[in-house]
C-alpha cells in the first residue's frame, strides 16, 4: 500500500512483559487505575501556598501521554473542577482531576493529589517536567501552574469534592457478538493493511485474549509458535488503544522473526527512566513499545505540511520512549512509507 492509504491514519500506547518461550506475550496489560498517580496528604499538612488560587484559569502547553498512549501536544487550563485538555489539532479534548476525592482514615481526613511531579528530564537540551495526571503523563518546558498545584496547596482541599470517574469499556466484553463485529472492523481495516505491509500478517485470524489473559489485565497477546494475535477490546477504552495494541503486538511478530536485526538498530537506546512507563526494564517490551511508537508518530504525520517541524515532535516520543526515533527511521524506508513527507529527513537528515 502506498503513502496515500495510509494518511490520516492514526494510532494510541499500549505495553507489556516477557513470557517464557512458547507462551504469549504478556502483550499490553491495562495500568493499574490510578496506581501512578495517587500521593495522600492529610487535610491540614500542607507546605505553605506559594500562589494560591492565582492558578487557576492558567494555561500550560505541552504534550500529554493518556493512559501510556503516544503523546498528544495541546494545552492543560487549570480550573476549579479538574484541568481540562485540549489539543492543538483540535481532535481530543479530556477533564482530568485536579484533586482527589475526600476520604476519612483513623489518621483524619485527606484527599489525593492527582497532579505530581515524576521527573524532570534535559534530554531535549532543555529542561521539561513531567507530571502524572489520572494515570498519564503530561510533558512541558514551562510548567507553571502545574507546579502549584503539584505542591497540594491548601486551596486545594476547599475545592467540591467528588468520585473518580470511571471511562466506559470500548464494548461489553461478554458480548460475544461485538467483540468479534469490532474486531472484524478492525482487521479489515485500512490501519491493519499498513501494519501488515511492514510487520506481516499472522498465520491465523485474530482472536479473544484468553480468560486467564484477561484476568491478567492483558488488552493483548502474541504467540510465536502458533504465530497468533489476540486482543480484548473489552478492556479498552478506546479505539486508538485498540490500534495501539495491535501495533504492539505486531511488533513483537517482527521481533520473533528479525531478532538480529533489532538488536543492531537498538545499539546505543538508553532504558526506559520513567518507572511507570511500559517497557520499563525489560527489553522485549521495551522494544515493542518503540515500534508501536514509531508507527503511531508516522501514520500521524503522513500529510505533514512542515517536514522540520513535526520531525521535532519525534523528539517528545523518544523522551517518553527511547528507541522511538531509531524505529521511526527504519520504518520510513519501508515501501509502504516510500511517499512520506518525512521519509527524506528521517533516513538522510536532510529535506529532498
């Protein structure tokens, strides 16, 4: 399939863990809900207040990593009831938590902070800070309200309170009929043709994630000795975290058949920092990660209008997924990439 078939394509993160050999990947296990994001102050034991509720109604531009997902760049507004999303392209918009809920313990009362700084990173010659936001990541060089409201100050806990929301499952997973009508969507896709033009098609159709899969948090696995994919769209919510899975997986076809290969375009990757991330400290995954990366990076830019500037936006992958820009530059020089706009830059460094 040529470049055409592939613009406006795009995809979403996904991750998983090595399995012994004959067995699946552990492909893309579900995060824990919140479990990157939750820090318990008590009510009462905050630092000082720097600026109070001078915060909110701010805005802070960056790039933010929903649920393990590839980066999107837009722009947080720090408002009274949650932060909310929305990117520059205008295609997603999400209000995430600003604080948690109230909750009573023996030790007193105490609400969760659901904004924190994880790390601050140079990698781009600059400093950037990323923060946790309800089980993402949120990556900008000018943090500004983000770091008030990192420290929990009190204004905070006077703010309404309410539950965590829960995102609704992409389909109802014991329904059996549209499981398989959305997966029969997807395979059939344009999407999954492009996929299968670089990574091949497996030998069998794609299945269900096994009960024990599931009961394992996996949204996907690949099995090398039957050379087969499953997925569980059940326990995913949302499309892009559909395609994202497949890609994941797909890439670990590649990494069974072409392991030699990989391993020379992988010389020099640093480790994963981030301890949350997929992929962290283990290779394999790591590995697959990248390459879902990387696809999700060149099937969003196939109809780039400035070949400099989103070739820089590869740069916030790679911070959150080293490896990414390596895999970006491979893929490029696949056929089915032979009339992307970014095809000369990425594999010869300059524009043709």
């Amino acid at each position: 399939m040529g470049a055409i078939g592939i613009a406006g394509l795009a995809l979403a993160g996904g991750v998983a863990r090595d399995a012994p050999a004959g067995h699946p990947e552990a492909g893309y296990a579900a995060m824990a809900a919140r479990s990157d994001t939750l820090r318990v102050r008590l009510a009462g034991n905050r630092p000082a207040e720097r600026r109070r509720r001078t915060s909110l109604g701010t805005t802070v531009v960056g790039f933010l990593s929903p649920r393990g997902l590839p980066p999107i760049h837009g722009a947080f507004v720090v408002s009274d009831t949650g932060l909310v999303f929305r990117s520059s392209d205008g295609r997603y918009a999400a209000t995430l938590p600003v604080v948690g809920p109230v909750r009573r313990s023996a030790r007193g009362r105490w609400r969760a902070s659901a904004v924190i700084l994880a790390y601050v990173e140079e990698r781009l010659g600059r400093r950037s800070y990323l923060f946790r936001v309800d089980g993402g990541v949120f990556e900008t060089d000018a943090p500004g309200a983000l770091m008030d409201v990192a420290v929990h100050p009190r204004w905070l806990d006077s703010l309404g309170s309410r539950e965590w929301t829960r995102e609704r499952p992409l389909v109802n997973g014991s329904d059996a009929a549209a499981v398989k009508t959305i997966l029969g969507a997807l395979m059939r896709s344009p999407y999954a043709d492009s996929l299968y033009a670089v990574f091949g098609r497996p030998a069998r159709p794609a299945g269900v994630v096994s009960e024990g899969g599931r009961a394992a948090s996996r949204l996907g696995e690949y099995v090398a000795t039957r050379d087969s994919i499953a997925l569980d769209p059940g326990g995913m919510t949302s499309v892009g975290q559909l395609r994202h899975t497949l890609a994941h997986e797909l890439a670990h076809r590649w990494q069974a058949r072409s392991g030699s290969q990989l391993a020379m375009l992988w010389t020099g990757v640093p480790a994963i920092r981030d301890p949350k991330r997929y992929g962290y400290e283990n290779r394999r995954e790591h590995q697959a990660e990248a390459t879902a990366f990387a696809v999700h990076f060149l099937l969003g830019t196939t109809t780039a209008g400035n070949p400099r500037a989103a070739a820089a936006g590869l740069e916030h992958y790679e911070l959150l997924v080293p490896g990414t820009r390596a895999m970006a530059r491979y893929l490029a020089l696949q056929r089915v990439f032979a009339g992307h706009p970014l095809r000369p830059l990425l594999t010869t460094g300059r524009l043709q």
